[in-house]
C-alpha cells in the first residue's frame, strides 16, 4: 500500500520511521515537505521520495497523512482536491474537524486521528474517528498505520477526540510539567541537576509501569504507598491542602475548551 504524507514534521517522521520498521519499503511512501533541509533529511533517514508541492506523485497513494498544521489544512485540501485518485485522507492536524476536511477537500473518505507526542518513541496512544465514507477496509489501513507509533483507539462521537487532545494529546505536558518540579525538590533538598531529574524521571517511569500493568484501582495502588502518618501521607496532605488534584482537572476541561474553540475557529 502506497502512503502519502504532507507535511514532514515531527509526528510525520514518528509514523514514517514505524512504518518504514514495519517493512514498508522506502518507495511506497512519499512526503511533500517544502523546506529544503528537511526533505534531504527524511530522503536520507528513511529512504522516502519527497516532493516541494502537491502533484500527481500522491495520485497512487491510498492514504494521504495530512501532517501540516492546522491553519494549513485547508489550502492543502483544496489543493489536493486536483490531484486524481480514490483515497483515504487521514488527518493528525489539531483541532480541525472532520466536516471541514471533507468539505475543503471534496471527500468524505475521512478519518481524525489525535495522536500525543509519546509517539516519538513508540509509545503513543492515539484517538480516532472515521465519516461514514470511510469503508472498513480503509478503517483497517488507517488503524495499521496508526498502530505503528502505539496504541490505536476509535471512537464514534467525533466530539470525543476534544477530550483525547485534553487528556492524551496535552497531557504530555501536564506529566513533564510534574517531573519538572518534583526535580526541582531534589534540587533543592541537595540532589546534582542530573541526579535530581534522574530521580524524579524514573520514579514516573516506574509508577506508570506499575499502573500499566496492574489491573488494580489507582487509589488502591496510591493507598499501598502511604502510611498513616508517614512521609507519603504528610506529602499528600499538602497537595490536598493546595487542591492540586482539582487543579489538573481544571485544566484538562480549559485544553478541552480551546480544543472545542478551535474547532469552531478553524473549521469555519
């Protein structure tokens, strides 16, 4: 199966390089990249045909990865509107909803994707919905393709991929957001810069594997960690007391709402 990628950004490279490691080979993948450097770059890293512009190269390509960001994403589809062919426009643009991408781009053969940047090492986890042009078969391809960077989860209300941008799509951030200041701690409690963010790190690692593969409760899993009276309880009592865990609620439902807003923004 041939791919197409417009756009060779980062996420771009994570799908190319799993599927590349998956056996596609280098010439059923071409990307259309306008910057210069950046086309050597993925030429050379993964053996793909590039191109500057949109042309009949995608006209064979039974997917076309829309990898560009979001206020692209319509000169893109129209663009792409040119080119002839029957395909599946798989888009990973934040933000954009599926209707304005199958209206700018002529047809309904779309699925939404919302991947997170853990997909960089193959441990993503990605949200996605499929227009009722999308056939099953065209649901199988774009489930292989996203399975490449992790795991692959679809959803039938569209609206749900607003919640997976808050939750999985930002909440990258909101975890190294975490590290940063338990490392700062360390820091400060006497710990070398290394040292503190090796500490702080791993202890995330472990206490994400440790939730990963249990199939306890996370409250049970927090319990077993703190002793009545003991250093974890006194830790948890103050982040009670400054209402952290209501905070990061909050500000999950706040990139929930810029996520919404920009679908109304951008989609218009």
């Amino acid at each position: 199966m041939k791919l197409g990628f417009i756009g060779g950004g980062n996420m771009a490279a994570a799908l190319i390089g799993g599927l590349r490691r998956r056996a596609n080979k280098g010439e059923e993948i071409i990307v259309v990249e306008r910057d210069g450097s950046r086309r050597s770059l993925l030429e050379r890293d993964f053996g793909v045909g590039t191109r500057a512009t949109i042309d009949a190269g995608l006209e064979e390509s039974a997917i076309v990865v829309l990898a560009v960001k979001p206020a692209d994403v319509q000169q893109v589809c129209e663009s792409l509107r040119a080119v002839p062919g029957q395909r599946l426009v798989l888009s990973i643009a934040a933000g954009i909803p599926s209707a304005a991408i199958a209206r700018w781009s002529g047809t309904d053969a779309v699925v939404r994707a919302m991947p997170n940047t853990p997909a960089l090492i193959g441990q993503g986890i990605t949200g996605l919905f499929a227009r009722s042009g999308v056939s099953s078969e065209q649901r199988a391809a774009a489930t292989r393709t996203l399975r490449v960077i992790g795991e692959a989860v679809w959803f039938g209300d569209e609206a749900m991929l607003d919640a997976v941008t808050a939750i999985s799509g930002s909440g990258p951030a909101y975890v190294f957001y975490f590290i940063e200041a338990l490392q700062e701690a360390a820091r400060q409690m006497g710990m070398g810069t290394d040292q503190a963010r090796h500490f702080a790190v791993q202890t995330f690692v472990g206490a994400a594997q440790l939730a990963a593969q249990s199939t306890e409760d996370l409250s049970l899993l927090r319990e077993r960690v703190t002793s009545k009276g003991g250093t974890t309880a006194a830790a948890l009592e103050r982040l009670r007391e400054s209402n952290v865990g209501p905070a990061i609620t909050a500000a999950a439902f706040a990139a929930l709402e810029r996520s919404r807003e920009m679908a109304r923004t951008l989609g218009s």
